[in-house]
C-alpha cells in the first residue's frame, strides 16, 4: 500500500471512477519488495466487438 501511495503522490496513478470491470489493474508484488502494477485486459477483450472484416494474418498473404 506504501508503493501505490508513492505513485500516488507523484502523479503516475490517479483514482478513477470508470466502471472497473472493462480493465481490472491487478497489483503483484515482486520479490525483491516492491511493486508491479498489471492490468487484466480479459474482460475488454470480451466487451469489445469483433471485426466484421478482420485484416488478414501475414502468414496467408
């Protein structure tokens, strides 16, 4: 919690009240104590609707 204060403070994360199930932020700690801020992108995933007219692969070019 002292890390997420820290950044808190010096303007690289900020509170926010967007829905949170689009993009989850998940806080793992590191072994050598400090922390790591990920973000679980699975449920945008989900949300967000799916091309119609996708680009091909490069692979079938």
């Amino acid at each position: 919690k002292e890390g997420l204060e820290d950044l808190l403070k010096a303007g690289f994360i900020r509170a926010i009240d967007y829905p949170e199930w689009l993009a989850n932020i998940v806080v793992v700690q590191k072994k050598n104590g400090k922390i790591r801020l990920c973000i679980d992108l699975r449920d945008l995933n989900k949300a967000t609707p799916k091309d119609d007219y996708p680009l091909p692969n490069i692979d079938l070019l």
